[in-house]
C-alpha cells in the first residue's frame, strides 16, 4: 500500500490549480519515500520529449475494455515504458465483479505481443472497481486518495457508442458520467493533462466543424439536473423534443458534454479529441486489428460473407475513417502538448480524422473492400460477394427484402431441417438495424478542420521519439490498408486463420457459378413470363 501526505494546492499567485499543486511525498510499506513524477516545467530539458512526459507518472484510463481503449493501454505499455501505473477503472459486468473482469482483461489478445516479450509491463495495470454512472464513480475510499495522489494522466474514454441508445442511458454514461470524471480530476494532486475523448459527428448539422466548441442545444448543468431528478421514463418520453435536429442521442449526448468540459477548461489542463469512424489498426499492435463487429466493421465483415447486397448511402461523398492506433497516438501526443500548454491557454479541440487530410469517396472505399473479400474470401462466406450503394429507399427496401431476408430465412429453414438453431434471419434483422443507424452519416457529408491535428503531428514529428507516435494519415495507402483491415476481420472477428485461404477460395469459386445460374435462371424466367404476357395480350 502506498500512502500520501497532502500538500498545499495554491500556487504563487494564490489561485489554486490543480496543475500546479506540489507533488505529495510518498513512501512504500517501510516508509521510504518513492520518486514522484511532478509537474514538467515546459521550459525544462525534457519539454519537447514526449516518450519521457510519461516516465514515472501514473494514468488513469476509463472505457479501457472497450476497443480504442485496451489499444491505447498497450501502446502505452509498450511504447512509453516508463510510466508508472496505468489505472482502468471497471465495473462489474455479468456476473463478473472487477477483479474476474481485470484477470480476462489482461489475458486478451491484444496483449499477446506484450506478453511474448516484456510480460512485467502487464503488472503495470491496476484495476479500480467502480462505475461512471455511479456518484463518485462508485470508488472506494482507498481507491479514491490513491487516484487523487498518484495520477496525473487522464484518458476518459468511457461512453455509450450505440446511437440508438435510450437517452437516460446515454446522458448518464456520456455527460453526467463525463462530469464525475472531471469533478474527480479537478482534487487531483498533481495533475498535468486531461484528455477526453469526443467525436467529430457532435455537431452534425454544421456542413463545416472547425476545432472549437459550439454552443450545446442546451444548458450542460441543467441538462444534468434533468436527467438527474427526472425517471428515465419520463426524460425517454421527450427525447425526440430534447433531441431537435440532432439523428440521434448519441450526437446529442456528445454536443452536451463538449460544453461541460469546456466549462472546466479554466480549472483543469483539459482538451478535446474528436475521431470520426475508428476503424481496424494501422500497425499496432497489429496490422488489421478489430475486436468487434460494430459499425462499418460489421458491415464490411457481411459484404465479405456475400449476405448484404444494398447499403443505403451516397457514393459521391467522402467518407471519414480513423485507424484506431492513430488515435491513441493522437491520444498519447495531445495528452503530452496540453501539459506544455500555457493555464490559461483556451481549451485545445483536435478533429482526428481523414476527409481533409487524405480522403476516400465512398464508392472507391466500397470497390476496395468487395476486392479485397473476393482475393481473401473467408470459408464463412454465405453467398458471392457483391452489392450497390443506393439513396433511393424504395429500390433499397426491396433489393433488402428479395436478397437479404428471403435467403436469410431460406437459410434457416434448412437449418431446422438439419437440427441446427436458425441465425441467419436473426443476424439480418441485426445488420438492418446496424445499417439504419449509421445511414445518416453515409448519406452526409462534413468538412473537418484540422489545424490543431496538423500542428500536433507536425510536433510530434519534430520529438526524438516522433516516428513511434504516428498521428498523420496523409501517406495512408488506402488500398493495403483496406486489405488489411478485411485480414483483420477475416482473423480476429471470424477467428479464420489463413491456412483456410484455398478451401475458402474453392467455396467461393462454387457460389459464383451458383450466382450465374440463378442470374441466368432469373432471365429465363423473366423472358417467358414477359412472353407470357404479350401472348396473351396478343389474344386479347
């Protein structure tokens, strides 16, 4: 157990900062006093080094069992090997308390390459029991003083994903929880950085978002208060009203809570990191790596299988992707940059994402990936991969109903016959929903600024350790790095190991001849019932 005595808060000037507070002496169990990482003075030897910000500092990471943030606890491990301790904060989850979900977290497989080589980086990580839609994050008192003396790295990137999400839940998980996070960071004793993690999508109905904070549809404290004192009934009952132009509450919740932390901006060395569509890995850990079937991952994951034809979306647009590990590079480097920043410096916004800096239409990010699922098909593939971009709904719900769901339920039917549980109708209902709530986004269009970013990577370029903190996406190869994303899927979602490759291969060379005979079928058909019809017409 480590204890803390508590210093004095106030600086200089006699505003009290937490930044700026003295770091506590700390000592170990006999009571002989451990080195503490205290605040970088900017103008010091080490100001420009961004791999030594982190030595023998602690962080404190919430979301980290999701995917952006067992990513970001590796590359932290790995890359800034001198940090002291890595807090997750994790609440029990079926079943499971803390401590059960902590040991199946640190056995997963992002941590294989850790585990290979430096497994003692992985005792690094500590877990804290609680929950940020609890008060006080649900911390028990000894967990609550240690974070308050140790930590001075915070990485919040807990938050519901799910657009469709009930807005009771999404404002306590993304906005009251947001604001338990910062009410906990602004006691800390000596805290250099905040990063919380947004999305660029908050503000969905400007064509063009620049690296700032705009107004929120409404005020964050009382949007607080309200979803506070009113039941979750109630407060779902009058979300659309709540919601206004925003597609969902999951933009709503981001907007909001935007405004929250830039309230805090005077108080906490605080910024802002907006990716758009976090996508598989770049490199790290590595090339292709996904762990879910959320969002466009599962999307490109079922055009591969050949059981989605039509996606409702306009080709013309450019879409926006972000690999996952240049985020959390983002992440590492802007956590880095805020504590160089001037106290009164305004809160930094950075927009991570691609459109503006190296961008990809829609239609080619389609043709790549209907490539890539032919050249490396998986041995689940269910029909010959191929399908359309369309904006005209009608088309779309009927292509939907004739390709989608006749052969989803085709399927199933053959598998009860076989003595086997129907899924196929099952997983169609659950893509379509998939597919609605991402429809707004690849119907639209946004210009990203990205000054912050730009300036951030160009900095990071210039640090000695520079090469290993990658921000910029401006020399992406499109081309390999979309195959590598479908190997990822194809790996680490299906769990499909290459030795498959030719029995895929083959199966897939059977369904094409399979396709151009229900193709040819299907004309046949069409041309005597076309002849059909004139005959009869011809007699009439």
């Amino acid at each position: 157990m480590i204890c803390a005595t508590q210093p004095s808060g106030a600086t200089e000037d006699g505003v009290d900062k937490p930044w700026h507070k003295a770091a506590p002496v700390v000592t170990d169990l006999n009571n002989n006093e451990v080195p503490e990482a205290g605040p970088t003075d900017a103008s010091g030897p080490t100001a420009g080094s961004l791999r030594s910000f982190y030595d023998g500092r602690c962080v404190f990471v919430t979301g980290g069992t999701g995917f952006l943030g067992k990513v970001l606890i590796e590359k932290l491990l790995r890359a800034c090997g001198g940090l002291r301790t890595i807090y997750i904060l994790l609440r029990p989850k079926r079943g499971l308390s803390s401590e059960q979900r902590y040991r199946e977290f640190v056995r997963h497989p992002v941590f294989d390459r850790l585990r290979a080589k430096t497994p003692q980086l992985l005792e690094k990580v500590v877990c804290v029991g609680g929950d940020i839609s609890l008060p006080q994050l649900g911390l028990s008192e000894r967990d609550h003083q240690a974070l308050l003396e140790q930590v001075s790295v915070v990485f919040h990137v807990a938050a519901t994903v799910r657009f469709n999400e009930a807005l009771a839940e999404a404002a306590t998980l993304n906005t009251v929880g947001t604001k338990r996070v910062l009410e906990l960071c602004a006691e800390m004793l000596q805290l250099q950085s905040v990063v919380h993690v947004s999305t660029a999508y908050s503000n969905p109905c400007r064509s063009e978002v620049d690296e700032v904070v705009y107004p929120a549809p409404m005020d964050p404290d009382q949007f607080v208060q309200c979803v506070q004192m009113l039941p979750g009934e109630v407060l779902n009952a009058i979300a659309s009203k709540l919601q206004g132009t925003h597609p969902n509450t999951y933009t709503l919740t981001k907007s909001i809570t935007e405004q929250l932390v830039a309230g805090y901006a005077g108080r906490l060395p605080v910024c802002i990191v907006r990716p758009s569509i976090v996508t598989g890995a770049v490199a790290e850990p590595y090339p292709g790596w996904i762990d879910n079937v959320y969002g466009i991952t599962g999307i490109m994951m079922e055009i591969g299988r050949g059981t989605i034809s039509s996606i409702m979306c306009d080709e013309r647009c450019t879409m926006d992707v972000i690999p996952v590990d240049i985020v959390c590079n983002t992440l590492i480097a802007a956590a880095w940059e805020t504590q160089l920043s001037c106290p009164s410096a305004p809160l930094r916004v950075y927009n991570c994402t691609s459109g503006q800096i190296n961008g990809i239409k829609w239609h080619e990010y389609g043709r790549l990936t209907q490539q890539s699922a032919v050249r490396n098909p998986t041995k689940y593939v269910m029909l010959y991969p191929g399908f359309r971009f369309r904006t005209n709904r009608a088309v779309h719900k009927l292509v939907e109903l004739l390709l989608h769901f006749l052969p989803a339920y085709l399927f199933d039917v053959v598998m009860r016959a076989q003595g086997t549980r129907p899924i196929m109708a099952k997983i169609a209902r659950r893509f379509q929903r998939a597919a609605d709530t991402g429809e707004y986004f690849a119907m639209h269009e946004w210009t990203f600024r990205n000054d912050n970013l730009r300036r951030l990577g160009a900095r990071v370029g210039q640090d000695a350790d520079g090469a290993e903190f990658r921000t910029d996406v401006s020399g992406l190869d499109w081309p390999a790095y979309i195959e590598a994303y479908m190997l990822g899927i194809r790996r680490y979602v299906l769990k499909d190991e290459l030795d498959s490759l030719g029995q895929a291969r083959a199966k897939l060379h059977r369904l094409l001849w399979v396709k151009r005979i229900l193709q040819l079928a299907t004309l046949l058909l069409a041309y005597y019932l076309l002849s059909w019809v004139l005959f009869r017409w011809q007699r009439v």
